[in-house]
C-alpha cells in the first residue's frame, strides 16, 4: 500500500471510528452543534485511537519503509 493509499485508509478507518461513537451516543437527529465539548473531545480520542493503532501495525508490518519511518518519528516524538 502507498503512502498516500495508507493515508486515505486511515481517514477512513477514522472516519469510521466517529460515526461509531456517534452511532452508540444515540440522539442522531439533533444537529451536530449540540455536541458538548466532551462528546466532541470523546469523538476526537476514538478518531486518534484508531490513527495511532492503524500506524502501530504499519511500522510492525513494514519496519524500513519510508513512509513506517515517519510515522515511528510521528508517534514517539
């Protein structure tokens, strides 16, 4: 998978992980700016959760990769 393939993947899966959380909160027929800010912080945490998890295996499954390379320098800092 490319970089840029992987990227659109990850948004996605992310993507996913939001509507999920929304999906479970329930209340889907009131408009987005009801949200408080620690639902929106809730949403944000599951977005990022699912990022991080999708860049753990990347860099697992292909370690000398460039693109596994910046993510490993993405993720420790």
């Amino acid at each position: 998978m490319t970089d840029d393939e992987w990227q659109a993947h990850a948004v996605h899966e992310a993507a996913k992980a939001i509507g999920e959380w929304l999906e479970g909160r329930g209340r889907l027929h009131q408009p987005i700016r009801s949200l408080t800010m620690p639902e929106l912080e809730a949403m944000a945490q599951n977005a990022v959760g699912r990022f991080i998890v999708l860049a753990s295996q990347r860099i697992a499954e292909a370690r000398d990769t460039p693109g596994s390379q910046k993510l490993s320098i993405l993720l420790i800092g």
